[in-house]
C-alpha cells in the first residue's frame, strides 16, 4: 500500500516536470534565435568571449545580458551598464511576489533554489499551470524545475553554438517572430477577465509611451502601473 | 576584470531581485491590495513584453500584429499555446514573404 501510494507520487512528480517542458516549450522556441544572436554579437566585439558567455547561466536573463554586451563593448560606464541591467531585470520582483503563493509549502532554502531560473518564461508557463491545476508543493516545485531545465538548455546551448560557430539562422526562418506569437497565445489564456485585459492594454501602452522617457525602466514601471487598475485599494478590506 | 565586476554584479544584483518577494513573503499572510495586484502580474508583463517587441522591431510589426491576432484566437477556441505557434508562425512569414 506505501510502495503503490508512493510510486504514484513519484509518477506525479514526473508528469508534473513533463509539464513544466510542455508549457514552456513553445516560448523556447523563440530564444534559440536571441542566444545565437547574443552569442554571434560576443564573437564579433572585442569583448573576452568566455565571461561573457558565463552571463548565459550567470545573469539568466536574455534582454540584460544582450544590454550589457552592447552597452560594455560601446566602451559605456559600467556603473551605468549594471543599473540598465538591473532595471531591465526588476520585472522578475513582481513575478517572485506573483508566485510566492503558489509555492505555498516549500521551504524557504528550496525557493532560494528555484529563484535562479525564474525568468518571463518559466514564470509565465507557472502562472498558466496554476491558473488551471492544482498541484502538491512537490509537484509544482517539479513544474518549475523542468521549464527551468529545458529553458536553461536551449539558452545556453544556443548562445553556445552562436559564439562559437558565429552562427546566425537563415533569415528567410524568422524564428524571433515566435517570441510575440506565443504571448499572443498566452495572453489568451491569460486574460480572460475584464480587468486582466484592461491591465495588459495599459501596461502596453505604458512602455510603447513611456520607454522613449525611461528607457528600461519601462517594463516595471507599466507592471507597477497596470496592475494597479482595479485592485483593491491599500487598507480596504476584499 | 572590469567586465567580470560588471557581469557579477549583474548576476547578484539580478539575484537579489528574484529572490527578494518570491522568499521574502514565504509563510507570510500577503496584505489583499498587494494580492490583487499579484493576480494580474500576468497579462500585465505580457503587455509589456508584447510592446517591447514592437518597439524593437518596428519593420515586422504588422505581420507580427495580425498573426497574434490569429495565435491569441487558436489559443483561445482550443486552449493550447501550440495552436497559437501553429496558426500564427506559418502565417507571419507568408505575410513577410508577401511583403507585408
């Protein structure tokens, strides 16, 4: 009776990772192009190649990472190159606050852990998930850790091979296009309230209006803005 | 040298950004303004995704612009990203092909 109540949690715990690649998947397609791009750019610039490709797993971040290189090999103030870095990157402190609840029973050491893969892809895949299953804490850690894992390969792999084959896709395969098709997809899932459609047009229009004036700052600034359309106002009980 | 600091002190700094709410509000009741906002932390960064894209890729927006069209209604009649890849992929490079 143990050895059968256990075996099906470990096959839960599987299908779960199995998932996690799943979801995740078709928003890996879209970065094979950005790491072989990132990669062909630190070949091309006078830039020491390996530091720079330890910032693929190092930073885990392609917008950042693709910010430093160019900024870094325009010769620009590194104090000035960390904080673009850092502000491209501030979104992820909405996405760990957006996912703490789902990670309800899991140690602190364990999301400490989890917390280095967490990226626009493998939160959005999790958010997904949550929004339709409910999963025991080992499962969604499991979740996470096979978008994380498959994530992890592809960019590092791509940025890999573009840095050291300098190679580029044929341009007649625009694969950069399936970065906006699957949020498409996504947001269709996504935003199936009033409120979640007025959010996402407003913090479009936030960083369509709003980065010619703050540059990389736009993307939290639209997330901070945006998601305060219609929630429930501070001291006000729901 | 310089361009190591600068590459740890992105990957700390960045750390330090993921880490900070998603272990800071482990086992801590979460006030309900701060979890309503959460709730739509989602389609929020999509939003902001999406016109980042845009912004940086100006000469294939509107081809990008009807096929997500098309992706966001495959993905909705059937429920599967998949379907979103497979509908609106196809169809933005017929587009560009024709010269959209």
């Amino acid at each position: 009776m143990i050895a059968v109540a256990f075996t099906r949690t470990r096959s839960a715990t599987r299908d779960a990772a199995v998932a996690g690649v799943r979801a995740v998947a078709p928003m890996a397609v879209a970065l094979v192009p950005f790491g072989l791009a990132i990669g062909a750019t630190i070949a091309d610039s006078s830039l020491d190649p390996w530091p720079n490709w330890t910032a693929s797993f190092l930073v885990f971040a392609g917008s950042a990472q693709f910010a430093m290189v160019d900024m870094v090999s325009r010769g620009e103030a590194p104090v000035m190159v960390v904080l673009t870095a850092l502000l491209i990157n501030l979104r992820f402190a909405a996405y760990g606050g957006s996912m703490a609840r789902w990670f309800g029973g899991t140690s602190r050491r364990c999301r400490a852990a989890l917390a280095f893969t967490l990226v626009d892809q493998t939160y959005l895949a999790t958010a997904n998930d949550a929004a339709k299953s409910v999963r025991t804490p080992a499962e969604r850690v499991a979740f996470f850790v096979g978008s994380s894992t498959y994530i992890g390969l592809i960019w590092i792999g791509s940025q890999t091979v573009g840095l050291v084959a300098g190679a580029s896709l044929p341009s007649s395969l625009d694969l950069g296009v399936a970065a906006p098709i699957s949020l498409c997809g996504l947001l269709a899932s996504s935003a199936k309230t009033t409120r979640a459609v007025e959010v996402a047009v407003v913090s479009a229009a936030v960083v369509l209006l709003g980065s010619p004036l703050i540059g990389p700052g736009a993307l939290v600034v639209a997330i901070a803005a945006a998601t305060s359309i219609g929630s429930t106002k501070k001291g006000e009980e729901s | 040298m310089t361009n190591w600091m600068v590459i740890v002190a992105i990957a700390v700094g960045t750390y330090a950004i993921r880490v900070s709410m998603f272990v800071g509000l482990a086992g801590r009741p979460v006030p309900a303004w701060l979890a309503s906002r959460f709730d739509v932390v989602g389609p929020a960064a999509i939003g902001a995704l999406l016109a980042a894209y845009v912004l940086g890729h100006r000469h294939t927006a509107p081809p990008v612009a009807v096929a997500g069209a098309v992706a966001f209604v495959a993905a909705r009649r059937t429920g599967n990203l998949y379907a979103a890849l497979v509908a609106g992929l196809p169809l933005v490079w017929t587009l560009q092909r024709l010269g959209m």
